[in-house]
C-alpha cells in the first residue's frame, strides 16, 4: 500500500508539472456535527489484563475510532482474582450498577463472558430501562436467554481443525483436546465435546484440562499418549514462547510436547509452536460487538452468530513439520514467511513501472492534443459555413415555433420578437423598443421571486434560468394564463452577455389538468369540478351525469348542488366553500366527507380541492379546483369492521366463561371422586361405609363422564363432524317410551300426558337425537315441577312439524328465558346437571334447520316448542352402518353367553397401563383366559405364540402403537376378531381404527356389561367361522 501511493505521488508531481493536472481549491463552511458522545461499559468477570480481554478491547476500541464515534468505553472488573464465588460477583455487579457512570451516563452495557451474562440476568431488575444489553457467548453454550439483552455468539472450530488435521496427518489415531481450567475452559471443553463427540471414523477423542497446580505431572500425562496423537489446543493462557502463564510464573509448554503437532483455536497462541488451523479472532470479535453495539438504540434486540474465522498458520512450524503451503486450504495466511525476491525490491520495480507509466501517459497527451487541434479547426471552418443557412433556419422556426420568444437587451427593452409572443401578450404591437414590462403583465405568489429577479440574475450569473410553474400572465381584465419558459443569457465572443432570450410556453391547461391529478388518486368513481366563489357557480365534468342522472347541468350554483347533499351534512359543506384567503396566499387543500342523494339513497362522498389565489395588485383572484371521490364502500367496510370487532370481543368473553364454567363443572364431581377415593384406603371405616364411598365414586364418575359426552356432543355438532341416521319412525311409539321411563321418577303429583291421544305423527329425524332432546325437556320440566301435569305434543305446520314440552311448574322471568340455551347456565346454581342440555338440544335442531323457543311466565310454568323440518323419507333417508359402539350410554338387555362344557376362550390384551390390564382381567378372567401384552411389539409376538381367540388393542403404546400392531396381526389372521379401545371420543380416530383392520372401537371409560357384550358377540362369531 505504501508503493502504491508512493508511485501516484511520483505521478502527479510529474503531471503536475507539465501543467497536465490542475487544482483549485475552495472554502466550503460546514457546521460542526451534534452528535451526542456514547457512553460503553464492558464487564469483565475474570482478570482483566489477559491476552483475551486485550485484544478484545482493541478490537471494540478500533471500530470506535474507524468509525468516528463520539464515546467513551469503560471496563469494570467483577473479580480481580477471578477466583471468587458467584454470590460475591453478584453483589460486585450489583454495587456497580449503582455507580454515577453506569446509572447516569452508560448508554451500552457489554458483558464479555457468559458469566457476565448470567450477572446481567441476575441483576435485571436493577438495570436502567435506558440502558441497552449485549453479551458475548460462546456458540453451542447452554445459557439463559432474555428479552431484553442481545446476543453475539462466536464460533470455536473444533470440528475445521479435526478434518484439517487429518489431512494433513492422515495417519493420526488421536485426537487430544486441551483447554485450561477456567470458566472459558469449561465452555470450550463443552463446545469441544458437542462438535467432535467420543469418535470420529474410528479416531478417538480425548478431553483434557491443563492442571495448573500439577503442571509437571499434567505433562508427564500428556507425553503417555502415543505418536499418532493430534493435539488442537484452545487457551488463551500462552506468551509469544509457547509458554503458560500459571498463578505467579510461567513454564515451558508448547516445547515440552514438540513430538506432536499441534493446531489451535485462538489466533494468539501462533508463533509460539503451534502449526495453525481455523481460530476465532478475540479482535474480530470486539469489533463486531461495538459495531452491533452502537446499533442497538435504533434496531432493538438482536440475537446474532459471528462465524467469521482466520486461517493461519505459522511457517516456521510447517517447515519442522515438513508442510508444504500446497499441502493447506485456498485463503490460507501465513506468519513467520520470509519474504519473496519480488517483494525485497517492490518499492524499485514499483517506482520504474510508475516512470514508464508517466512517459507513456505524456505521449498519449500530447498525441491526443495535437488530433484535437486540427478536429477543431476544421470544424471550426465548419461552422462558419453553416452559421449563415442556420441563421435563415433560426428566423423561419421563430415565426411558427408555438412558444413564445421574446430576445432583451440589458435594460430589458425587446430587441426581437415572434408571433406567438405578440398573441400572448395580449396588447397590439408595435413592441420593439419597449420595456418588457409595458408589454407582459407577469405576476407571483408573494414572497417569491419576480421576473424581474430571474433576468437580473441570468446577466449577472451567465446562467440560464428556470421559471417555475406557477407565473400568471394576466391576457385581459379576468382571463389569466399560467406560462413556464427558460431565460437565455447570449453571450458574445469576449464572453460578455449582450442581450437574453425568454422562451416561454402557456401551461394553463396542463396546469388545471395536474391539478385534478393531484385529487384523483386511490380512486375510480370521481367527478372532477371547478368553483369561482365571485360568481358562486360550479363547472362539473361529463362524469358528475352517474350521480346527477337526469337533472345534470355542466354548470350550477352552490345552492343547487346543496339540494342533493344530505341535510346533516350542508353546513358543512358550505363552510368548506368560504372564500379561504390564507395569510401568505399559499396554495391551499382541504377536504370533507359529505353524503349525497343518488338513485334514490344517500352515498357517502369526499371532497377534496386546491384553492389557487392570484394576487393583482391590492385584489386576490380566488379559483377552486376539485374532484368528488366515492367512499361509500369504504364507508360500509368501516362499518363491517366496527361490528366484526364487536363480534370477536363478544365471541372472547363467551370462550372464557365457557372456560370457566367447564373447569368448575369437571372439578365438582373430580373433588368428590379424588377425596373418596384416598378414604377407600383408610382401615378405620367399615366395609358398610366403603360401600357407600364407592357408590359416591361411581355416582360423580356418572357426573363428570355425563358432562364429558355433553361437551363432546357439541363440540361434533358445531364441528360437524358427528354422524345422523336420519329415518321415518312414529313420533307417539317415542313419546309413549319417554313417558313410561320419566313417570317413575316424577314427583308425587305430577303426571306425564300426551296430547297426540290415538292420532300418530310420523317424522323424517334421527329417532336417537330426537329421544335425547325430548328426554332433556322432560328432565328439565320433572325437575321444576313439584305438582300439575308435564304435556308432551305435536302439531304439524305444514313445512315442518312442531314438538312442544309443556309443564305447570314454577315458570321463569323474561331475563332467565334469554339465558336457558346458553352453555352451562342452570336457572338452579345449586342443583344437578352439567348445564348443556339445552345447548345441545338447541345445535341439534339448528343443525337440521329448525327452531327452538320458550314461553313461560313466573309461577304458571312453561313451555319449550321446537320445529323439525318435514322432508321426504324416500329422497333423505340416510343408512350408515355403525361401527363405533359409545360404552359411556348403557344398555340392560345383555346377553349372558353360553356355559358350555368347552374349552376357555383365550383374549390377548394390549394395554400399557398396569391398572388399565388389571381392570379389564378383573372383567374378563371369570369367563375368559387372559393374555398381557404391554407394547405393539409384544401384542405381535405373543399372537403368533399363543393364538388366542380375540385381540383386544389398545391405541396409543408405547415402541409400536395399536394401530400398527393391528396391520400386523391382520396380515397374519383377516379372520381374528380385533376390538379397538380408545379415550378418543372424536369419528376420525375411531375411523382411522376400523382403516387397520379393526372389527369395533369401544371408547373408554369401558363399562363391563358392554364389554361382555361385545366380547362375547365376536367370540361365538369367531367359532362358527372356525367351524
């Protein structure tokens, strides 16, 4: 780099002075910069003056000053010692965060260790807000992340230099891994260890701290291993000799272990034995962590990886180890490398090749000037011949140019002047001779620049002048015309300036049509308009005939226009049209939203118009242009948006009490089942009062799995994922079947009646849904009703049939009739039920179309009607086989199974859960042998074993689940019997069992009268394919 600029100072000096290069230098006044000094604190948590720390504070440092960065850096050292336990460096930190410079003036704080970084975490509470957080990390280091400080992660190349060092030693067996005994020790041996493991291709890895207080016998250690060891060193505790630095001294290292190679991670342990590899540079890191540092006010919290590395190696260790640079990776850099012959004499050759360059360069100059000379006179020659046909050519354009040209001399009097001019003056020639003034009235906003400046300007700079497009040339008494041109300076052959030239143009068309651009955008529907407030009239455009429709009028007066616009919204509309004179007569814009009459309904539109104020003399001429913009869908949308928000929040609050309201429900009878049960337990009460506990458990397990089926019900109806099997049944059969089950648990006093007498209803509904929502009315009547009569009936409307449940009961108020098909309300705080009921009754008819309603009236009774659509049983009849069978609903009409003298049916259980397989023995051991299988896998083997008569499989197990067990079993056997039991209540679990090959699904909690049932079913059906 210094021959380099050496020789370009030898060529300028030499340009220079032939007069080639020139230079002229000018003065510039810049104003100081305000930027505010920055204030950084590095934290250090071990010994500060460390090979480490150093070179990481002269990287932090020269980023700082490359960068010219106002700042100040201070380092604080937690431990001096670095022996100290964390609690003492915690009340350290803390101390320091209470110092002036860190509390008032710290802008950054920097922790430099991971251990600093825990400090930060510790301490976070008492960190001011305004301060930011940054921490150096080691990448692969388990430490705590926050949301309040940034991260730099540096990488340790453990893995480069293992697949470094066996290319360069292929014949290694041994990779020995040495890091000291510090914290920064321990993360590069955890680091170490994640990146290379316990072996790689059959080589070994061995981890090794350096022991400082054996340090003789930490060598003798490491000279035991064999010659086909390959060290890869990572500490920053070496000097420039390769020796360690202990507590008090140093000793030899790097030469006591010279019969192995040795690469390293950290950059400062070269030139001191080791051969080199990928290192991390502690330089590179602190430059990166101010640069990242000094963006944290504006970026936020950041969380980066600095995987940047340096490839060195050290020459003189190469040429021991008899390394060739060919033998190394592409980028490699080398220190200790004796300098070439080329780069010995490189300021010589440098200095010849700049000499040849600089009389080579003359030659091309002066070769260069020379053909420009004669190419110029030749033009020159040119030019003169052609001045004269361009003169003819030049007075022929004026004469039909469509800008006007106006030539001046320096007092402003019109030496020339074309045609197009004279029309737009407005005045009668002759002009020549007379001031440009007396000819063109030519006007500006105030506070701006008049012609006149512009042409005194144009002499005195030999500049040409740019009129800006707002100078009014006013034609006659009320017409004005808006022109923009270019003020030409000629200047003569002793490069004075004789005369000027203005070219103008009239832009007042392109200037009203800008001006309705500027109001057009983000919209289609839009009418544009002109208003003259002296005259009070509007001028619409073709597009104002969609709102106007019949009664359009191109021109028409404010009041008119106001006849259309909403009454609420005239005044303002008329308090945007007063004449607006703005105290600087600056262009002024404005808007408003009005709403007006089209078609018959009222649209929401926005006005919005430039006001233009022409200032002649003492008087404002005021013009307003505009465009009316349709916002009414927007209008609507905003409208939309409003309700849907209202929506969601009411959709927020239903979902928490739902919430709510489900954890109450389920903990209720869970408390009574959980607290019985541990007194099942307790020797001190008798079996009597055993009895009893458990006929509690049984009756809040009833509870908590009613609860559980009605929460499923309605979640498969609202997700539509439940099945119906819709179908013509007698609708009086039904209602006869629901009074003789609920009349037995009436009260004394009320009676169950139908009101269909001998006339029979026939209805298209799922028979099962349709005796769920009746039993539910019922229920609910039986339970609010302590004397009269509960009425059950139906009356046919035509489209669809109505089913009503009327009681005589204690009634409800009009606030209670709002509330009874809501989740978990009970008109009852204090009695049974879930709350659901009607929930779910109100999805079922909703989910075929129909409608639900109450009538009651406070101690008369009520009456809950609900309508089933009338559809065709022959079009809508739905048959769907059913293979799930719900053993939460029980059935009393089990087969008991035959008691022949046969041999004993074999069942295989697949269950995980021990208590889970002992409840289903209990179950099946008096009719069945039982087989235990814990896992898919064992189910498998112990079918092929033991052949038994029927699987039962669970779903979820561990090593293999039951689905996959099943595909096994039933590749072996298509003939098994293979029943599914499963917690999941949901159709598409149950269907992906009966897809593996699955005869049934059962869900749990599993009822023993269903299980015998269902077992035995498939048992005898299995024999008689047997047979």
């Amino acid at each position: 780099m210094r021959t380099s600029l050496t020789a370009i100072l030898f060529l300028l000096l030499y340009l220079g002075s032939f007069g080639i290069i020139g230079s002229q230098s000018y003065y510039a006044p810049v104003e100081p910069s305000q930027i505010q000094e920055k204030s950084f604190t590095l934290i250090y948590t071990k010994i500060h003056n460390t090979e480490r720390l150093s070179e990481l504070n002269a990287g932090f440092a020269s980023y700082l000053s490359r960068s010219k960065i106002p700042s100040r850096v201070r380092t604080l050292t937690v431990d001096n010692t670095g022996e100290g336990a964390y609690f003492n460096k915690l009340e350290r930190f803390k101390q320091v965060l209470h110092t002036p410079f860190v509390k008032f003036s710290t802008n950054v704080l920097v922790a430099t260790d991971s251990e600093a970084h825990t400090l930060m975490i510790d301490a976070d509470t008492l960190i001011p807000k305004k301060i930011s957080l940054i921490s150096v990390v080691y990448n692969g280091s388990k430490i705590q992340k926050s949301d309040k400080i940034s991260t730099i992660a540096t990488q340790l190349f453990f893995r480069e230099n293992f697949k470094l060092g066996m290319r360069l030693f292929p014949q290694t067996k041994n990779i020995l891994v040495l890091t000291d005994e510090s914290p920064y020790g321990d993360i590069e041996m955890d680091v170490a260890r994640e990146q290379l493991g316990r072996s790689i291709d059959g080589v070994l890895m061995h981890y090794v701290k350096i022991k400082k207080n054996n340090f003789r016998e930490f060598i003798n250690e490491i000279k035991q291993y064999p010659t086909n060891t390959l060290i890869i060193l990572s500490t920053w505790q070496l000097d420039n000799y390769g020796n360690y630095k202990l507590n008090t001294s140093t000793e030899p290292f790097l030469s006591e272990i010279e019969q192995y190679p040795i690469l390293a991670t950290q950059y400062l342990s070269f030139g001191s034995g080791a051969i080199g590899g990928y290192t991390s540079s502690t330089w590179d890191i602190g430059y990166k962590v101010a640069q990242m540092a000094n963006r944290l006010d504006s970026s936020g919290v950041f969380h980066d990886t600095l995987r940047d590395y340096r490839l060195v190696f050290d020459y003189n260790a190469m040429n021991r180890w008899g390394l060739s640079s060919k033998d190394l990776p592409r980028g490699s850099q080398f220190m200790n490398k004796p300098d070439s012959l080329l780069e010995q004499y490189r300021i010589e050759i440098n200095f010849m090749l700049a000499l040849f360059s600089i009389l080579l360069l003359s030659l091309l100059v002066f070769t260069m000037y020379h053909i420009r000379h004669r190419k110029l006179t030749i033009e020159n020659e040119q030019l003169a011949a052609e001045n004269l046909k361009r003169k003819e050519l030049l007075d022929n354009t004026l004469k039909v140019m469509s800008e006007g040209v106006v030539s001046l001399d320096r007092d402003f009097n019109i030496i020339e002047i074309n045609r197009k001019a004279e029309e737009m003056s407005g005045t009668s020639g002759p002009h020549i001779g007379k001031k440009f003034n007396e000819v063109f009235n030519l006007s500006q906003p105030a506070g701006k620049p008049s012609f006149e400046n512009f042409m005194i300007l144009a002499l005195k700079s030999g500049v040409p002048q740019s009129l800006l497009p707002d100078f009014v040339l006013k034609v006659k008494n009320s017409e004005y015309r808006f022109i923009t041109g270019e003020i030409f300076p000629v200047i003569d052959t002793t490069e004075k300036i004789r005369q000027l030239v203005f070219v103008f143009r009239d832009i007042t068309e392109y200037y009203r049509l800008s001006r309705f651009l500027r109001t057009a955008m983000e919209s289609a529907m839009f009418y544009t308009w002109y208003y003259n407030p002296s005259e009070n009239h509007f001028v619409f455009d073709e597009s104002f005939k969609s709102v106007a429709g019949k009664n359009f009028e191109e021109k028409r007066k404010l009041e008119d226009f106001l006849e259309m616009v909403h009454p609420d919204d005239r005044h303002r509309l008329i308090e945007h049209h007063k004449p607006a004179i703005s105290v600087n007569n600056k262009e002024e814009i404005s808007s408003t939203n009005f709403r007006v009459l089209k078609d018959g309904r009222y649209e929401w539109w926005q006005r919005r118009s430039i006001i233009q104020l022409n200032k002649d003399g003492d008087s404002v001429n005021t013009n307003v242009y505009g465009m009316d913009i349709n916002i009414n869908e927007y209008k609507e949308r905003e409208s939309e948006l409003i309700e849907a928000k209202k929506r969601a929040e009411e959709s927020d609050k239903l979902k928490t009490a739902f919430l709510s309201n489900m954890s109450h429900e389920i903990r209720t009878p869970l408390n009574g089942i959980v607290g019985f049960s541990a007194l099942l337990s307790d020797n001190e009460y008798t079996e009597t009062e055993k009895a009893e506990f458990s006929d509690i458990i049984s009756s809040n397990a009833k509870m908590l799995l009613a609860l559980i089926n009605d929460i499923l019900d309605l979640s498969r109806i609202e997700s539509n994922s439940i099945k119906f099997e819709v179908r013509e049944f007698s609708l009086k059969k039904q209602i006869e079947e629901i009074i003789s089950i609920h009349q037995r648990v009436a009260k004394e006093g009320v009676l169950i009646t139908s009101d269909l007498g001998d006339n029979d209803v026939l209805v298209v509904f799922d028979k099962l849904r349709n005796y769920q929502i009746l039993s539910n009315l019922v229920g609910n009547s039986i339970k609010f009703t302590e004397k009269g009569e509960i009425r059950i009936g139906a009356r046919d409307k035509g489209d669809f049939t109505e089913i009503y449940v009327s009681d005589t009961g204690k009634g409800m108020s009009n606030s209670q009739k709002e509330k009874i098909f809501g989740r978990f309300y009970k008109a009852d705080e204090f009695g049974s039920g879930s709350g659901l009921g009607l929930a779910i009754c109100k999805a079922l008819i909703e989910h075929f179309g129909g409608t639900i309603r109450a009538e009651s009236s406070v101690g008369i009774g009520t009456t809950i009607t609900y309508s089933i659509p009338n559809i065709s049983s022959s079009e809508n009849l739905i048959h769907e086989s059913q293979h799930t069978i719900d053993m939460n609903m029980d059935h009393s009409n089990t087969p008991s199974g035959s008691n022949q003298n046969i041999a004993t049916p074999s069942i295989l259980i697949a269950e995980d859960l021990e208590s889970n397989y002992i409840l289903l023995k209990i179950i099946l051991s008096k009719h069945y042998s039982v087989i235990w299988a814990k896992n898919g896998i064992e189910a498998v083997s112990l079918f092929k074993s033991n052949n038994p008569n029927l699987v039962l499989m669970d779903i979820k197990m561990p090593l293999m689940d039951g689905l996959e067990a099943t595909k096994i079993i039933r590749s072996e056997s298509p003939h098994i019997p293979i029943i599914a039991q499963t917690a999941n209540a949901f159709e598409s679990d149950h269907r992906q069992a009966l897809d593996a090959g699955c005869n049934e699904v059962i869900t749990k909690p599993i009822k023993s009268s269903k299980l015998l049932e269902v077992v035995e079913k498939y048992i005898n059906g299995h024999k008689q394919i047997i047979r």
